[in-house]
C-alpha cells in the first residue's frame, strides 16, 4: 500500500504547487533580492531550454556536482538521478548497465542493443561493449528518463544520456590540473585554448589518469600465451594482473570552431585508449552438489582445498581485500570518433542543424567468471580430473571470458527548427551504418572446465560473429502554442531497419562453417502525444503519452522480435520563492512488451532446435536473445533544489518504482526453477541529497567552495528465484542491502602564486568505503559457485588546478 499513498501524495502535491505558485513567487518578487537559482541550459528536446521548460525527466549535471562525484564516464553516474542505477556488467567488456524505469538495459549479446540510449554530442554510440572510457572535457551530462523514442530513435524506451563537451570560446588560456590519491593514483590534465583567429577558435585537452585496483590478485603473475591470435595486438604472452579494477587511460580531445555570421560548424575529436584489468569476482557461495559435470564437483573441492594460498568463499558479501582471479590480464581498449556539427540561421525564425560523424572502437579483455579461473592445478587435484602429472601447476579455468570486439559506425542527422507564436517544430532525418566484429581474435570466447597446458591458448573452437545494421529514420515534434498557457504537443518517427548477421564456428581456424543468419527488416513507428501548461512564467505543468522500441533481430539464425514500450507521464516543474527553490516532480507509468533478455544458449536447445531446424545450433551459440514477457512499472521522481541563504545550495532527488513481470516465459520459469522475480537488479527506491556552499572572499579573491554528495539505495535483490539452491546456501547472496555513499570536496580557488591563478582542493569518493555487491553470477551447475563483482572502494587525494 506503500506505493498508493506515495503516489496519492504526490498526486496533492502537483495541484497544491500549481494553484500556489503565481502568488508565492509574486509575493517573493516584490524583495528585490537577486539570489535566485541560476538556469539550467538542456537540449533534452534537440534544441537549447531551461530544463524547466522541458515537459520530460530530465537530471543535468555540470560543475561541482561532477567534479565532487568524481564523473569521468557513464559508469559514475549510478544513484546521481532518482531512479537511476548504473553497474559495469560482469564479462570485462566495459559495459555500462542501467537501471531505469524498471528497465534493465544490457544489449550484451552481438546483434542485440538495449533500452538506455548513449549519445555524445549528439552522436549515437551504438555499440555497448567498450562504452566505458573517459571523456576529459565534459561540459554537461543529461539523463533523460521514461521512453525518448521520437526525437532520440530506436533504442530508448527507458530513457537517454546525452553528453556534451564543450565548444571553444575564442579566449587564449591554458589550465593544466595535477592529481594524486590513494591507490596509487596519478592524473594530469592540461587543456590550450587558441584565441579567436579570424573565425577560428579551437582548444586541445590531455588526460592521463592511473591507478591499482581495489583488490589484490593473488594469483598475480599467472603466464598466459595467445600468440595463437590472428589479432597482432591480442597475440602476446601476457601475465595476470596484480591489482584487479585498475585503471590507465590516456585521453585526447580537440574541438575547432568556425564561426561566421549565422553559419557555425564545429570539428571535434576524442580519443582514448585505456589500459587497465577487469574488476575482481569473487565466489560468495560455493555448493558443489549442484555441479551437473561428473567428476567436476570432487575436483574442484580439492582443487580450492589444497591451494597455497587459501580460497575464501566470501559468505559476507561484502568487497574482501584480495581475490584469485589469476586469468585475468591487462586489457586494451581503443576508441576514438571524430563529429563535425553545422547550424545555420536561415532567419529568426528557422534554423538548419547537421551532425555527421565516424566512431571506432576496440576491446580485448579477460574475466574470471567463475571467481576462480587461473589456480593452479595441484599434485592432489589431477588425478580426480583424469589430468597426468604434466599438467600440475598449470591454470585451471572453470569459466573464463575473453573478448574481442571491434566497431565502426557512420552516421549523418540533420534538423530544422521552426519557431513561431502559434508553432514551434523540429524535423529531422537521420542515416546510420554500423559494422561490428565480435571475437575475431579466433580464439575460444568463453573457456570452460579448461586446463590449458602451461597456459598457452590455442585457436580452437571458434566463434566468431559479424553484424551489420542499417537505419533510416524521419521525426517530427510539434508544439502547438494554442494559448498563452497551453500547448499541445505532437511527435512521431518512422524508423527502418535492416540487420544482417553471419557467425563463423569450428574447432580450428581451417575447418570453420559460416553461418548467415535471415536479414532482418522492419520498419516501426513510435509517436508521442502531450500536453503543456504554463499558469506562470516559473511553472510547468504537463503529461503525455509516448512510444518506443528497441530493434529486433537474429543471433545464429535465432530470431527475437522488437521490443516496445507504452508510457504515462504527468509532471510539474515550479520555480518557487524568487527562484530559491526549484521543483521538479514526474509520475510514470511504462509498460514494456517483449521484453528481450539475454540467456544461455543451452538453456533453450529444444526451443532453438525448432525454429533453426537443426538440432545441434544450441551448442555453436553461446548466447540468444528471448523474450522474456512483459514488464510493468510505475513510480515517480523528485528533484529539490534550494538557495536558503547567499552562497549555499542545498537540495535532494527521490525515487520510487514497483515492477511486475506478466507473461513470463514458460522456458525463463523453468530454468529458474518455477520463479521470476522482477526485484532483481531493481531497486524501488533512490535518491540523493546535496549541500554546496562558496564562502566570501577570504583573502584577495581567494574563497572556498565545499559540497557533499550522498546517494542512497535501498535494498536490490540479486536473485531471479531466491529459492534456488545457491541462494539457500548463502542468504546473503539473494540481495544488496541498502546502502549510502558519501561523496565530497573542499576547494580553495581563485588564489595567487606568483601571479598564477590557482585552486587547490581535497575530495573524496565512497568515503565510508562501503563494500555492497553490484553485479552477481550463478555457475554453480558447472562449478559449484556463486559470485559477486563489487561497488569500488574509497578513494580520496589532492587536486592542484593552475590556470594562465
């Protein structure tokens, strides 16, 4: 009953702050104090507004809030918008799972995308492995929350980030910023801005950022030989990590601007390539009755039992200090895009905008799975696994990943705005090509119940995938100003898509089949339909009904169908007091049908057996996309923000979401053993809090600014079926409890040495170092254990920021 209060209260509360606004900010105004909250500037809707005008859940972040919060990439952005939830899935592909809506957004399978688009400046990344890199000159992150599908496109029925860097300003300057922390951590960024030359202006920025992971490996060292690669940058003897979780990114971006009368182009680049190993995954439960192989179960009992170093199932849940996850090797990541954007003002009234632009990607990373994958075979495990005694002190691998994946993509968007007193419109047209390639490494993907010989890896059962997809689509959004305080909004897309899939599988490179999956074709609408109203300048009021879908498609001939969403918002956003407090509340109500869901291959012989008609596909798959039924949520999110007294800023988000699952899978509620559960990976409720405050000038222009940042999740369940025998085993394995993480910085600004502007500031991340589990696995069927990846430890350190 909970959620029917809730929902009742902040059904009141939108009537009590739309018939209370206009008097209270009149009243307000007549003090002639100045100290109101600043605008905030969004293009949620494809053009520049206050994030108060725009009639959709919108959190923008800037400034302090991503400097405290310590944001770099999307992996930083979990709890910082209510209702949002942000993990880095398990596999080592850097990919980034959200959370929102009661949508959990993967799209890890090849061919497959998810439910959370991902734009930079503008620009659709497409693929989700290897999303996960740093951006060195982040201007504003906007996560934009509910279905997004006319102006964004395909693959947003839970929402959006949108990232902006910013433009070159034309003034000369140059600020470079030192920082060391624990861990070992060091980062440097400089960042040359060019003066206005003619109508040019352009800056370049550099960042380098490492530090050793959270915890140790035990099994660091670990020999392991890949030269067996047909990729040269993957073929090389490499040894395990020492730290897992750590961190080496070198980041470039450049940005050149021409700008000359109402026409404005803007070139920018970014690169990065990162170096770093996968985070730790640690067994939290280990039941070896439940391993499926025969032989497997007493072996690998042995094997954890007579290791050197003793293997702890860590029962508690909670982040230990070191792991054994001796298959675990420094990764290489590569991405780069290159965007050049065009606006040209035909008349006050109507403006031109183009986006083309070119990104690449690539990936090779190893992860543990298992929680285990690289001890030591010992004298007393061989036999029980029938190995001879050659292979004692070789590495054992129960499950381990190793993935390749490489990307291109194309894409060119143009957009004309119109602007009127009865009309404001917005239509566009967009082209997108993207290539991937996923493990072309030609080696095995996904080891299991391995034991390579001194570990050297052969180029042996192959599995190697090829996508293709083409899209075309059009959209328009129009706003009808049919009175003074009332529009009517209007939206709708046509998307066509087009999807080619070919898989290459065989035991060694010279014995390889091919596989070419139907093309897929589909050409879906989505529209939207909302209505605004404004009782004053300082209030909005509105509520809508949208669409969206994510696209379909074919894995080895497979075929899954699009997933869509249906979706009530109502809202209302008030500037109150003045403008000393900002209001922001949403109530939704999504419901998601054919819900795509990654699953085991081997789960589904029967069911890929009858729509293939081959028998044996189930075993050259390893994974598919199904449905998995339909998903209903409904909730609402807060946003508070406050300016009590001159120099402080204080404020909070909270959200709320209940999900129910309908027309589960029957296969899904098998493999689960008769259970579903939609709590897992879901959180109901979210929020944050927030104060911030400048003091005035102590010396000079010198001041201190100070902010803290606390962010709350309750309880997320870790477990489909709680019942199932690796829970039962371990309780505290079913779920997260709920938890709180403080983030904060001191800084000292604005203060000279030797005539250089100067800042100087202390900051730290999770402070109370919580240790919550984040994203787990159950491969107790083929090894007995349960595993848990974790939330990163605290850090801290010092910031020195120069500016000339």
């Amino acid at each position: 009953m909970i959620n029917k209060h809730v929902l009742l209260t902040m059904s009141s509360a939108i009537a009590m702050l739309a018939c209370s606004a206009t008097p209270v900010l009149a009243q307000s105004a007549e003090s002639g104090e100045q100290n109101g909250l600043e605008d905030i500037i969004v293009t949620a809707q494809k053009r520049e507004q206050s994030v108060q005008d725009v009639p959709i859940a919108v959190t923008a972040l800037s400034g302090e809030a991503l400097q405290a919060n310590r944001v770099v990439s999307v992996s930083d952005l979990g709890g910082l918008a209510p209702g949002v939830t942000v993990r880095t899935s398990a596999g080592g592909s850097q990919l980034p799972s959200f959370s929102i809506r009661g949508a959990v957004s993967y799209g890890v399978v090849p061919g497959s995308d998810r439910q959370v688009s991902m734009y930079l400046d503008g620009v659709y990344i497409a693929s989700p492995r290897g999303s996960i890199f740093d951006l060195p000159d982040l201007e504003r992150i906007e996560i934009l929350r509910g279905p997004q599908g006319t102006l964004f496109g395909r693959n947003a029925t839970a929402g959006a980030i949108s990232i902006s860097t910013r433009e070159p300003n034309g003034e000369f300057g140059a600020t470079a910023t030192g920082t060391v922390g624990n861990r070992d951590q060091y980062r440097f960024r400089v960042s040359v801005q060019s003066p206005q030359i003619g109508p040019f202006s352009g800056y370049v920025s550099y960042v380098h950022d490492e530090r050793h992971g959270d915890i140790r490996n035990l099994d660091a060292g670990q020999r392991w030989d890949r030269t067996s690669s047909r990729l040269s940058n993957v073929a090389r003897v490499r040894r395990s990590s020492k730290w897992l979780g750590s961190k080496n990114s070198e980041s470039w971006f450049g940005a050149l601007k021409f700008e000359s009368g109402d026409f404005k182009t803007v070139y920018k680049y970014d690169r990065n390539e990162g170096r770093g190993s996968a985070e730790a995954t640690v067994p939290v439960a280990f039941l070896p009755s439940n391993i499926i192989i025969p032989g497997a179960a007493n072996f690998i009992t042995t094997l954890l039992n007579t290791q050197t170093t003793p293997v702890d199932i860590v029962t508690s849940t909670k982040r230990p200090d070191s792991a054994h996850n001796g298959w675990v090797v420094p990764y290489i990541q590569n991405v780069d895009g290159h965007s050049l954007t065009s606006t040209y003002d035909v008349s006050d009234s109507v403006s031109v905008k183009n986006v083309f632009a070119f990104r690449r990607a690539f990936i090779f990373n190893t992860s543990a799975l298992d929680g285990i994958a690289g001890l030591p075979v010992t004298a007393a495990a061989a036999p029980l696994f029938g190995l001879p005694a050659a292979f004692v002190g070789s590495p054992f691998v129960g499950l381990g990943i190793q993935i390749s994946s490489r990307t291109r993509q194309f894409s060119d968007e143009v957009q004309v705005n119109y602007q009127s007193d009865f009309l404001t419109a917005t239509v566009g047209g967009l082209w997108f090509e993207g290539k991937d390639y996923t493990n072309a490494h030609r080696l095995q993907n996904t080891l299991f119940l391995s034991v390579p010989l001194n570990g050297v890896i052969p180029s042996a059962n192959i599995g190697e995938t090829f996508n293709k997809v083409t899209s075309l689509a059009a959209y328009t959004q129009l706003e009808f100003h049919v009175a003074s305080q009332i529009d009517v909004i209007l939206g709708g897309r046509v998307t066509k898509d087009k999807k080619d899939s070919t898989l290459l599988y065989g035991p060694t490179p010279l014995a390889l089949q091919s596989l070419v999956s139907p093309t897929y074709r589909k050409t879906k609408p989505n529209y939207l339909i909302g209505v605004n109203y404004k009782p004053n300048d300082d209030t909005l009021v509105y509520g809508k009904y949208s669409t969206a879908f994510v696209s379909g498609g074919s894995v080895g001939g497979v075929p899954f169908a699009p997933e869509t969403a249906k979706s009530w918002e109502g809202g209302i956003k008030a500037d109150l007091l003045d403008r000393r407090v900002r209001t922001s509340l949403a109530l939704y109500h999504a419901a998601y049908q054919n819900y795509q869901a990654a699953q085991a291959s081997s789960n589904y012989g029967a069911y890929i057996a009858q729509v293939t008609g081959d028998p044996t596909r189930a075993g050259v798959l390893g994974t598919i996309v199904v449905t998995a039924g339909g998903v209903k949520a409904r909730g609402f999110e807060f946003d508070l923000t406050a300016a009590p007294v001159k120099g402080a800023t204080v404020g909070g988000t909270l959200g709320y979401s209940k999900v129910t699952y309908n027309n589960v899978n029957p296969v899904l509620l098998a493999v689960n053993g008769g259970r579903y559960l939609p709590s897992s990976f879901r959180p109901k409720w979210t929020g944050t809090v927030f104060a911030q405050y400048e003091t005035p000038p102590l010396f000079g222009d010198a001041f201190l600014s100070l902010r803290a940042d606390g962010i709350y999740q309750s309880d997320m369940g870790l477990a489909q079926n709680p019942d199932q025998a690796i829970y039962v085993a371990n309780p505290n394995f079913r779920e997260v409890p709920a938890y709180w993480l403080l983030n904060s910085r001191v800084a000292l600004r604005n203060f000279q040495i030797a005539g250089i502007k100067t800042e100087l500031a202390l900051w730290g991340k999770n402070l109370t170092d919580e240790k919550a589990g984040s994203f787990p696995g159950d491969y107790s069927l083929f090894t007995g254990i349960g595993v848990l990846n974790f939330i990163p430890a605290r850090s801290y350190g010092l910031d020195i920021t120069v500016s000339f």
